[in-house]
C-alpha cells in the first residue's frame, strides 16, 4: 500500500484533468460526427429519407439518454471503488450497468418496432411516419449495444482508460461513413437500400465498437474479470445504480426536451428563424462537446478523490475543472461574437435565395449563444463534480425546476409577451441553464463546506490507496 495522495500543485491537477478529459473531448466529438455524417449522406439521397431518420432518430434519442443513465452511473461508482482497490465492487457495478441497460432496452423495444402510431397521434405526414417507422423497426436493435456501449466506457473512463476510446471512436466515423456510402446508394454491388440501409449501419456500428472495446478491456485489464459470472446477480449494486442512473437519465431528458420545446416555439416564428436557430444550435452543441468531455472527466476525478476520502484534492480539482471549462468558454464567445456571420454563412448554401435573411438571424441567435456558452457550460460541469459525488437526485429536481419553470416560460415570455422573437427565446434558454448553474453549484459547496457527504460526514481520515496490482483473481462471490 502506498501512502495518501498529498495535495496536488494546480498545475498537477490542470495536466491529470487534460490528459483524462480531452480524450473524451475528442471522442465525444467523433460521436457527434457520426450523428453529422448520418444527416448529411441522407441529406444527399433523398430528402424524405432525412426528414423520416430526423424523426425516427429524435424518439430513438430521447428514449437513449434516458436509459443511458445507467450507464452513467456506472462511472463515479466505479471511479470510487477503483480509488480503494476494490476491483470485485468495479466488476459488480458495470456488471448490473449492463443488465439495466439491457432490461430499459428491452422495455422500449415495442415501442420502436410500433412507432407508426406514435408519429401520427403526434400530428406528422404519414408518408414520412410510415418511413420513420421502418428505420426505427431495425435501428431500435442497436439500442442495446448502444446503451451496453456507455456502460463499458464508463468503466474504462473510471480507470482512465481514455484514448483507446478516442481511437475507436474516431475509426468508427470513418466505418460509417463507409457503411452509409455502400448501403444507403447501393456502391459496390450492395443493393441500394436506402433508409434501410442507413438502420443497418446505425445497429451495425453500435455493436462493433463495443466488441472492440470488450476486447481491449478483457486483454488490457485481465485483474478485472469483466465477464466473470455475469449471469451472477447481486441486487443490492443493482438497486444502487438504478437509484442513481435513473436521476441521471432524467436531468439529461429535461434539458433535452427544454431544447426540443425551443425549436417548436421557434417554428411557430417562421421557416427562417427556425433554420438559423438550427444552424446555431449546432455551433453551440459542436463546441458543447469540450465541456461534454471535460465533465466526464471531472465525475472520474470526483468519483476517485470521494471514494479515497481526499476533501482537499476534490475541491482543488474540482476548481480546476471550472477554469478548464469555463477559459474554452471565453475563446468561443470570442469567436461568436466577432465572426458570428463568417460561422453561420458555412451551413447555407450560396444559392440559397434567404442565405442573407439566414446569416442575419443566425448571427443574432450567436451573439445570445455567447452568454448561453458560460452558464452552460458552468451547469454541465457542476452537475459532472456533483455525480462524482454520488448526488444525483436532488440535482434532477434542481435541474427539471431551473429548465421547465424558470427557463420554459422565460423563453415564451422574452419571445412572444415581449415580441423579441427567436432571441427572446435563446435569452429564456440563458436563464434556464443560468439558473440551473446557480442551484447547483449551491448544492456543492453546501454539500462540500456543511460535511453533509456520507464518507466526509464519518471520517476525515484519508482511505490509503491501493498499489496497481490489485484483486487478481477472481472472487467467487461476485
């Protein structure tokens, strides 16, 4: 055993921060490029086919982030018992992860595979329903890869095994890409399957990911016995990471559909504002992605220095965390507020007859989104520090209220009582996530200085940490 983690210089903990987050930055990158290829390679077949996966895609997504918060789960829990050598409590916990992802991918599958209905009760063309549906009737078996995928992540993440996810990641855009091309237009003597074919490799690019990364974890990390006795149950993990992914599943959901209820308020504008809210929401999520990353690593650290007992290292990473995040956040603002026309004028077409009337509108929802930057930001990270202290159900309560009470109906009345349009309804969007960001971080410091954490509350005795060659063998009653 050694002895406990002294604290850190800043510059020690800015470096460890770095190295473990910006390669979930990029990966969390690359996975939006999938999404980006996806939309752009049907955008070219047919536009009918983008308009039914833009659909069918939307409900796949919602029912995804709900039950990916299990595996989410998984990632400070993990991170903890990792600090302290317990490798049997590492395997237990991604083991339930992925039997919950597996049960919720299950329980939504007849919803997929019976889609039609839904999209029509939900008031949309039936061509284009009948489309979605016959996407989501093959996407919807890539859910369970797809959440099983977050779970083994998660897992590698809390053991800072971060790169191997970069590169996997990254070469799954280029397979996709390649996958979408020979499918969906039928190139090398494929037949040409379209929408269909987009489904096929959507499912197929959610399993092979996962069986490489299975394979690396299984070779690279053999002292964890990954799938020793995975049919084994044990209930009490079980009900643990089901308590905190559920809490989890749903703050994402709130601040999804709050986005999801933007758009459709501002559709009630016009065509236009509509499609510079949707140009700039995708500049706004793109550069989201640093603080995706940078809050992953933020809940490992967390989860690590928690289950250690180490109060000063938590609070001195966790600042660390915040100027990380929030110095990106000044470069983009920089960046939106002095060439916002130069970044939306890259979305539309040159030929398009509204271009100017897009570019104009575009760049006034950018120069909302310069604020919107940092009290995003702020939220995402406080609610990564907050996870990695295990505390995840009151932030869902502080969350669903900042985003639905407060930020909803500010949008409607900045946008439509006030007349201010499409800005109006980014500037209620500010003062959700504002608002979001206030509560939570009140809920850190009250749980950091008020000694209301369970391990802080007991002992302020620091848990030794383990030497690298921990459990390697396989215990009979995980």
């Amino acid at each position: 055993m050694t002895p406990h983690r002294p604290l850190l210089p800043w510059h020690r903990h800015l470096r460890e921060l770095l190295v473990l987050g910006l390669p979930l930055v990029g990966s969390s990158g690359a996975q939006f490029a999938i999404h980006m290829t996806d939309t752009l390679m049907l955008g070219w077949y047919d536009v009918s086919a983008l308009a039914a996966v833009t659909l069918g895609s939307s409900l796949f997504f919602i029912l995804f982030i709900v039950g990916a918060g299990f595996g989410f789960a998984v990632m400070p829990k993990a991170a903890a018992a990792a600090a302290t050598g317990d490798s049997a409590r590492v395997r237990q916990v991604t083991r339930m992860g992925v039997w919950l992802g597996l049960i919720f991918a299950l329980a939504v599958l007849p919803v997929m595979l019976f889609s039609e209905p839904l999209f029509l009760m939900a008031g949309q063309d039936p061509r284009i329903a009948a489309l979605a549906s016959d996407y989501l009737a093959i996407a919807g078996f890539g859910m369970a890869p797809a959440l099983a995928m977050v779970t083994l992540r998660s897992f590698l993440s809390a053991l800072e095994y971060t790169t191997v996810q970069l590169i996997v990641t990254v070469l799954a855009v280029f397979a996709n890409a390649g996958f979408n091309y020979v499918l969906i237009f039928g190139n090398f003597g494929a037949p040409e399957l379209g929408l269909r074919g987009a489904a096929i490799a959507s499912v197929t690019m959610q399993a092979l990911p996962l069986i490489a990364l299975t394979l690396y974890a299984l070779r690279k990390l053999p002292q964890y016995s990954l799938l020793h006795a995975f049919w084994r149950p044990h209930w009490s993990i079980f009900s643990e990471v089901a308590r905190m992914g559920i809490p989890i599943g749903l703050t994402t959901f709130a601040e999804s559909a709050l986005f999801t209820a933007s758009a459709i308020m501002i559709g009630w504008i016009g065509e236009i504002p509509l499609a510079a809210h949707g140009i700039a929401l995708q500049l706004a999520g793109f550069t989201f992605m640093f603080h995706v990353g940078m809050s992953q690593a933020a809940t490992i650290r967390t989860g690590a220095a928690y289950g250690r007992h180490d109060r000063p290292n938590l609070q001195r990473g966790a600042l660390v965390a915040f100027a990380v995040s929030l110095a990106f956040g000044a470069l983009v603002v920089s960046c939106f507020i002095l060439i916002p026309e130069t970044l939306v004028a890259l979305f539309v077409d040159p030929n398009e007859p509204a271009r100017a009337a897009v570019i104009a509108a575009g760049a006034t929802l950018l120069f909302v989104a310069a604020a919107f930057q940092f009290v995003d930001a702020m939220q995402i990270m406080v609610l990564g520090v907050l996870r990695g202290l295990q505390d995840t159900t009151i932030p869902m309560f502080l969350a669903s209220i900042s985003y639905w009470l407060i930020g909803m109906p500010a949008s409607y009345v900045f946008g439509f009582v006030l007349g201010l349009g499409a800005p109006g309804v980014w500037i209620g969007l500010v003062i959700g996530l504002g608002a979001a960001a206030l509560l939570m971080t009140i809920r850190y410091w009250r749980l950091i200085r008020r000694d209301t954490l369970p391990y802080f509350a007991h002992s302020e005795t620091p848990v030794p940490v383990p030497s690298p060659a921990v459990d390697t063998f396989p215990d009979p009653q995980a």
